[in-house]
C-alpha cells in the first residue's frame, strides 16, 4: 500500500513542466470527456440499455395483433375433375395455388401488464446501472489523472536527491584526497549515490507505468503531454448524516436496485394473474384457384376463443414462490446496499479528515528536514559534519517530500472518494458534466477511434 501511495501524486506540489513537442496541456476534465467518448465502457453501458429496451418492445409486442400470410404453390402430375350436375369440376388443378392471411389478437390476458411493467422497470434500473458504470470510469479516469502527477512529483523529488548525492560524492572525494576526510565518508557518498539513482529509475518506471495506465482509461495515448493541476475538488457542505441522507436519496445505483426490486414484484405478480380467463380473437382469410366441390375460390372466417386453464398442477404457485424470494432478495439487497453506502460515506469522511490532520505534519516535517538539510550542508562545507551526516540529512528531506507527496495524493484522493460516495462526478456535478467550453483541447489525433 505505501507502494502505491509513493506512486501518486497530490495537487499543487510541484509547478506545471513545458508541454512536449508542442502539445497542448491535458487538463483532468479533457482526459474524463475522452475517457466516456473512446473508452469501450460507455459502448457497453449503451449496447446494455438497448438489450433492455428490446425486452420491453418484446413485452409490448406479446399485447399488439399479429398478421401471418403463408402461401403454397402445388405442381401435380395430372389434373383431377369432376362432372357434377353436367358441369366439368377441378377438383385438383395441375398447378394448384394456396394462400391464407391470418389475424391473431390477444383481447385479454392481464398477465401481459405486470410483464411490461416488470420490462418498463428493467429499462429504468438498466439506464441507472450503465450511468453508474460511466461514473465509474470517471472517478477512474481522475484517480489515474492524480497518480501520473504524483509519480512525477517524486520522480523530481528523486532526481533532486541525486543531485545532492553527486555532490555530495565530489566533495567527499575532494576531502579525502586532500586528506581531511576518511575513505569511509567517500564510499558512504557513493552508496548514497547508487541508492538514490535506484530510487530515481523506479520513480522514472513508475511515471511511465501510471501514464500507460492513463492512455488505457482514456483510449488514447498520452505519451509525455503535460497534465495541468486540477483545482481542489468541491464538496457540499453539511453534516456526516447529511451526507449520508444525500447519499441514500441520489445515487444512481441505489435508484437502480429499488427498479430491479420493483422489476422482481411485478414478476411475482404475473403467474397469480394466471386463473384469469385469456380471450383470444382470431381472423382467417384463404384465397385458392382450386374451388372444388364448394365452388369458392375464396373464403374467411373470424373466431373467439375463451381459454381458462382452472389447475395446473401447481406450477403458477411455484413459480410465484420462487419470483416472490427474488423480489424479497431484491428487497433486501436495497437495504444492504443503503446501509453499505452510509457506512461508505462515514469512512470516507473520516479517511479525509485524517489525510487533512496528515497533511499538516507533512509539511511540517518537510520544513523541519529541510532546516536540518540546509544546517548539515553548511557545516559540512565547513568542515563540521561528515559525508555520513550529509547523506543522511539528504535521506531525511526525500523521504520527508516523498511523504508530503502521499499525503497530498491521500487527501485529494480522499476528496474524490467521499465525492464518489455521495454519487457525485469528479467534478463535483450529480449529474454527467457536460462538455467545458474549450477549457482544454481534446487529445490529439495519435488517440485511435473506435
């Protein structure tokens, strides 16, 4: 876990670099509107709405009339006739020609209505759902934005520590040769110097692997392109239970489970309505060339039909039963979901509470490091300390900037949790941001469309 603090990065440490080979500056809402335009989870969360879409048409359709019109061409080897009343009959033509319309109409069935409004519900929690896996990828997007400035931050936190360490190593070896100082501070110089370039190569690795981790979330390559520090994320006021309540009230996949506990019960309703009589209409209409004995080339009949099906062996009522414990599973899972939400919202709360008590001791261990760095330099240079006490000064301040980095990562990650648990976006929003009035550039064209 320190690891993967060491890897991100906070707000407002270090100034912003040059951009490279000219490429405008990347801001963190430019990388959320290309992560939701070129990432495949947006498509998804699409492609999963018009699934439950289709189902809702297919339940409307099972209350819409149908029209079947089949035909039927019949090559025979003879012709058959018949002589009735002096007349020449064909009874069966040599090419013989069928056809038939037929109108199929559901006039009452109520168990179609809790189906549709079972599918209607579905549509519902879907949208929800695929709104909540697009805010997702949002706060995603912003927590990687937030770990490719932090592992730049102690990159340069590290690559300043070499610095130090190199001269520390020139001047050691000075010493030594003029013979004011043992070989001990010398190789004590270098050793610090090695582990300091050691610590540079892993900060330089971790830039790159938290830049490609980026490039994946916004479906794009980000390369060496400047990111612009975002502002401190704007949380609402109010207590921890106003929070909370907020928390419980907006959310999108709160809101999508109570649609898929109201989906669950308009399912468990629908085999109950099964004792009730289904009336059916019925429409036929023929048209042959072959008018036999009845003389009619063309004929139609309309029916009804009243289907009433009094015992089934009890199936219906075990279908209820196994739809009624999924619609109190549903239930129930709301209300855990409610509970775990208020509990994620007080620990958010209280993580960001802690990391601000943090912060505070980190810049005051930094300003005490620095102090002491700045001392030992000076009495090194007189010849007051020795290459060791330098080494460690110069350990003590990295470490002591490394440690204001992660708090900072920490309090603005804390930030964006407690953001993401009330349901809000990374900007703050409750609704998808729209798109900035050219805050910034989108990304360039090496980004490949889908």
């Amino acid at each position: 876990m320190k690891r993967l603090a060491a890897l991100c990065g906070a707000l407002l440490l270090a100034p912003p670099t040059l951009a490279v080979d000219g490429a405008e500056p990347l801001t963190i809402a430019a990388a959320i509107r290309s992560a939701l335009a070129v990432n495949e989870i947006p498509a998804i969360a699409a492609a999963r709405v018009e699934h439950a879409a289709a189902l809702r048409r297919q339940a409307v359709a099972a209350l819409v009339p149908r029209l079947t019109f089949s035909t039927t061409y019949t090559r025979r080897a003879q012709e058959v006739t018949r002589e009735i009343d002096g007349d020449e009959v064909t009874v069966q033509a040599i090419d013989a020609l069928n056809g038939q319309a037929l109108a199929q109409a559901t006039l009452v069935d109520l168990r179609a209505l809790p189906l549709l409004r079972a599918a209607t519900r579905g549509v519902a929690a879907q949208r929800l759902e695929s709104s909540e896996l697009e805010r997702a990828l949002a706060h995603d997007t912003a927590t990687g934005f937030l770990l490719v400035l932090g592992a730049e931050q102690l990159r340069d936190a590290a690559r300043e520590r070499v610095r130090v360490a190199a001269k520390t190593v020139d001047e050691a070896r000075l010493r030594v040769e003029a013979g004011l100082a043992g070989r001990n501070d010398a190789t004590r110089a270098e050793l610090e110097l090695a582990t300091a370039r050691l610590a540079e190569t892993r900060a330089t690795n971790d830039v790159d692997l938290s830049r490609r981790s980026l490039s994946f979330l916004v479906g794009g390559e980000v390369g060496e392109r400047q990111l612009v520090e975002p502002d401190d994320l704007a949380l609402p006021a109010g207590s921890l239970a106003e929070l909370a309540e907020r928390a419980v009230a907006t959310r999108a996949d709160l809101a999508a489970l109570a649609e898929r506990h109201e989906q669950a019960r308009q399912l468990a309703v629908a085999p109950r309505l099964g004792f009730v009589p289904r009336l059916d209409a019925r429409g036929l209409y023929t048209g042959t060339n072959e008018a036999g004995l009845s003389g009619r080339e063309e004929d139609w009949n309309v029916a009804v039909t009243l289907i009433w099906e009094l015992f089934d062996g009890g199936n219906r009522s075990a279908l209820a039963a196994q739809l009624d414990a999924e619609a109190e599973e549903a239930e129930l899972a709301l209300a855990q979901s409610r509970r775990a939400v208020t509990l994620e919202v007080g620990l958010s709360a209280t993580e960001l509470t802690t990391s601000e008590a943090s912060l505070v001791q980190a810049e005051a261990r930094l300003a005490a490091a620095r102090d002491n760095a700045l001392e030992v330099r000076e009495r090194y240079g007189n010849g007051l300390a020795t290459a060791l006490e330098q080494a460690d000064a110069a350990v003590e301040q990295f470490e002591a900037e490394s440690e204001l980095v992660r708090q900072r990562y920490t309090r603005a990650l804390s930030r964006l949790a407690l953001a993401r648990a009330i349901g809000l976006w990374p900007d703050g929003a409750s609704e998808p941001p729209e798109p900035a009035a050219d805050d910034s550039p989108p990304l360039p064209a090496e980004i490949s469309s889908r």
